[in-house]
C-alpha cells in the first residue's frame, strides 16, 4: 500500500503541510474561479501556521500545450512572450493584490521543472512502463484532453461537443508514448478503499470509483502534432502531453530528483486543491504516477465545485468570467476573501450574485462585526479613557460568553484546519460575535455607565472587558480569512505590544480566557467595514 501525503516525514522528523492549487492555464487573466481556490488554500495554510506547523504553501501555472501555442499564435506572439507576459502582469498581481502568502510560484517552462519532467518520464520507460503506439479519438484542445465517446454530448446539428467547453471536438490520429495507466486499476481502488477520504467531496468519491471499477485505459503521454512541450527525452520529435509535464509540478517545485532533503521534508502534498473538471488527472493518473515510481501520493484530492453565473460555469470560454477586481474595488478585499468562502460550501456549486454579496456584507460584516468593533472601542474610550478596564465582576453571563468562544474555536478548528469546511467554520465564528452583540444589548452598559458607584463601575468594566476580550479572540479567529482587517482590530485593541504579532497567535488558545491584559490602549480607528457606494455600472 503506497504512503499517503500524511504519513511521511523528512529528515528532521517534521513534514510540511503542503497544499498546492491546480497550476493554471495561462490563455488569458484569471478571473473568479481561479481566485476561489486560491484564496481557500490560502486560508487552510494560514490557518495551519496559526497552529504552529511548517506549512508549504504552491500555486502556479501550466504554460505548454496546443492550447497555449494557438493563443500566442492568435495574439501573434511567441508562446514564451505570451506567458511570460500573463504571468508578471496579471496572474502573479492577481495574487499579491488578494493577500495570497504563497511559498512558491512554479512555472512549468522553468528549467528547474522542465529538466526534471523529463527524468521522471526517462526513468518511467527505462522500468518499462511506457510504450510506443498510436492513438485516433476526439481531442479537446481546451481540456488538452482526449476524450471517450460517452464523455461528449451533441450540439441540435448532431456535432460532438465537449461537455465542459460545449465546443466541437477535433479527431486526433497520431502516433504516441503510452502509460500503462491499465494495469494501476487494482491498485487505485485499494487506495480508495484504504483511504476513503482520499477524495473529497463524497460525490467526487463516487464518480472515480465508479470510473476506475469500469477499466482503465493506457494513458497517451506524448505529442507530436505540435512542439510547445517538453521533448520526450528519448524521442525529440514528441513532446511530453501536457498533463503529465503539469502534474509533475507538485513534485518538481519541492526539490524532485535536486534536493533530497526539501523533498523528504514536503513531498506529497497532504491536499491538493481542484476544481471538479481536472477531477480524473488529479485522483486517477497522478497517483498512478506516484505508484509507478514508488513515491507516496497525496493525503486529500478536494474538489470545489464551480462557480455559477446565469446558470453557467464560470469561464472565458462563455464569457461570463469575471475579474476579481471588479469586486474587490467596491467591496474591498478581505470583504472579498470572506464572501465566497461564506456563502459557498466549499466542494458543492455556488451561484454569484452582486445583490447576495452586498446584502451579507451590509448584515453580516458591516452591522453584526465591524459594528460591535467600533462600538466597543468607543465605550471604552468614552467610559475609560481608552484604558481597557479590569474584569472584577464576571458572573454567568459572561461565564456564557467565555464558553461561546471557546466552542466557537474548537469548531473553526476542525472544521477549517481539518473538515476543509470554510463555511462551517466561519459561520461558528460569526455565530459568537452575534453572541457578543446580544450580551450587549442585554447588558447595556450605556445605561449601567451612568451608576457612579464602585459597585456600578465595577460591573461596566467588566462588561467592556468581555466584549474587547471576545473581539481578542474574533480577531485571531477571522486573521486567516481576511488578515487585514483583523490586523486593523488588533491594533485597536491594543493587542500587539502585550501578546505578540497577531499571526504568531495559536488559532486554537484563541479562546483561552484572559489573553487581552487590563490597560491595553483601545483606539477607535477607522471603520472596518465602510458602507457600500452605489454598485459601479
């Protein structure tokens, strides 16, 4: 049974959380999908660093392919310009403008990946698991993918259309390299059977398995109708088919076959994050790969599912692709990270609509967070002089608000740093601020500020105390989601000169009671969520 991403471990005894990103085609920007899975691997690594593990965090981009060449054709450019170009003015700013704390970015023209795809694939022939052959069947140039005729549906003139591209597909013949994908069936399903959250979501599970249980087929690995590839080492007037050059990356980018230590103490990644149409590439071939070179495969392949617009995926190809940007410039970036993550269960498809965004925004972050910030910090500046108070007078209503914060972590933990479950463990943390605005209004300490007594102000410091406490804890809760704004209410509360960088905070002591020490300064700063202009036109 080959190890899993979760078993292995370097030479210092402690592996890498590794979580990679598809790589993605560089045809044109990236637009909303791309940045979906982005941002979610972003939040699990960030995440995992607030646990105090070594995390490695990958994404990129997938340059070869007849896809790429007819682009860069298209645009009359080589395809070298053509990616080089997308890459430094689009996808590397995409990443950097959205928060993403990426370790690495892997190109597959790079040398460092080119020269060791080749190798891989070298020493798969030398052991005899590749062969010469020919191969004639319908070709997705948008999927570089071949496809089986069930796969394809038909336009109303009786056209073969892909089902994910709904284009007409183009019939290959050509001479190639196989991959001896058959004789691995036996071996994925003893995979799935011994891990059965191998694959995630369960409906992802059950697609494989009933694909791999039908009999696999030996996998084309070359070219040779076009050149923008890596050439086949043994046989230059192929290059090596674009998919297997691209998954190789996941290994590549941490030290295969250049650094024995880096690559011990990473590789495989425990998650590889995907969307649902590179399902098969991901849980079928790549670990098949794996086993062929007796390489341990991954911990978790996590399907999301697709990002919906009028009905559509969203994509270029039916133009209903929209940039980041677009939402970013009015609803701010970290409003942005959270949106998605929040209103989407992640592995399941998810409707995008500007009225949805705006209304959870304005209920949800505006009123019920930003709101009770800013509240809080102006109590305490008012009644105190911007000093947080001592808490000398807690009874069972706060009692009620410490044991709210404390289940609202163990269940963000779980459900994010484990269950991969973004939504749940955002919506546990939003319901604890909601706890914190009712223990508010229940109080109210605007009414009990007005008894001068020892007894009265005693009780509305202690009030003000559990609410700033509670944001202490908000704000290392939601720093993996969107960091700039918890940074902005750490500052407020004071928090960094007593307790340290905010990210340095252990995700699961946020609800240790007490962190926050009487006499922090509390400033008001600026709002967090500012109220929405008019949608742009």
């Amino acid at each position: 049974m080959a190890a899993t991403g979760s078993e292995k471990q370097g030479g210092d005894g402690v592996k890498s959380f590794y979580v990679s990103t598809p790589i993605y085609y560089v045809n044109d920007a990236p637009h909303l999908g791309h940045a979906y899975t982005t941002v979610a691997g972003d939040v699990l690594t960030r995440w995992h660093r607030q646990r105090g593990e070594k995390v490695w965090y990958l994404t990129g981009t997938d340059e070869h392919g007849q896809k790429i060449m007819r682009t860069a054709e298209a645009n009359d450019v080589t395809p070298q310009a053509w990616c080089d170009k997308l890459v430094e003015e689009a996808w590397k700013p995409l990443w950097e403008h959205l928060n993403i704390a990426n370790d690495d970015f892997i190109r597959t023209t790079e040398k460092r990946h080119t020269d060791r795809v080749q190798e891989f694939v070298q020493d798969l022939y030398d052991k005899d698991q590749i062969y010469k052959g020919g191969y004639e069947g319908p070709y997705c140039v948008g999927c570089e993918e071949y496809k089986l005729p069930g796969d394809l549906i038909e336009s109303e003139d009786g056209t073969k259309l892909c089902p994910i591209h709904k284009k007409p597909v183009e019939l290959l013949k050509e001479e190639n390299y196989f991959f001896k994908l058959s004789e691995y069936g036996p071996k994925l399903m003893e995979l799935y059977a011994a891990n059965p959250d191998f694959i995630q979501p369960e409906s992802a599970r059950n697609e494989i398995v009933n694909f791999v249980k039908q009999g696999l087929q030996d996998l084309s690995i070359s070219r040779s109708t076009f050149d923008w590839g890596v050439p086949v080492p043994w046989d230059p007037k192929h290059v090596i088919y674009v998919w297997i050059d691209a998954l190789l990356n996941y290994a590549t980018a941490v030290g295969y076959g250049a650094n024995q230590e880096k690559f011990d103490s990473t590789f495989p990644a425990n998650v590889h994050l995907i969307g649902k149409d590179i399902l098969r590439f991901h849980s079928v071939i790549w670990p098949a790969m794996l086993m062929a070179q007796g390489l341990p495969v991954p911990g978790k392949v996590v399907a999301n599912g697709w990002l919906m617009v009028g009905g559509e995926k969203m994509s270029k190809s039916n133009l209903t692709g929209i940039k980041p940007q677009d939402l970013t410039s009015h609803f701010g970036v970290d409003a942005y990270r959270w949106y998605f993550l929040r209103a989407i269960a992640y592995g399941s498809d998810g409707s995008f609509s500007w009225e949805d965004f705006t209304a959870r925004y304005t209920s949800e972050l505006a009123n019920d967070y930003g709101n009770l910030a800013s509240r809080v910090a102006a109590m305490v500046g008012k009644y105190f002089g911007g000093a947080l108070p001592e808490d000398t007078a807690a009874g069972e209503a706060e009692r009620a608000v410490q044991e709210g914060l404390a289940q609202a972590v163990a269940i963000a933990d779980r459900k994010i740093g484990d269950e991969l479950d973004f939504q749940g463990g955002i919506l546990a943390i939003f319901d604890f601020v909601k706890q914190v605005n009712g223990y508010i209004t229940e109080q109210e300490p605007w009414k009990v500020a007005k008894d001068t007594s020892p007894e009265g102000q005693a009780r509305l410091a202690t009030i003000l105390y559990t609410a700033a406490e509670s944001l202490r804890g908000v704000a290392v809760l939601l720093n993996a989601v969107m960091p700039e704004t918890s940074q902005k209410l750490w500052d407020s509360l004071g928090a960094e000169a007593p307790l340290g960088a905010l990210a340095a905070q252990p995700v699961q002591d946020a609800g240790r009671w007490g962190r926050l020490p009487a006499g922090a300064t509390v400033t008001k700063g600026a709002v967090l969520f500012p109220r929405l202009e008019e949608k742009p036109a």
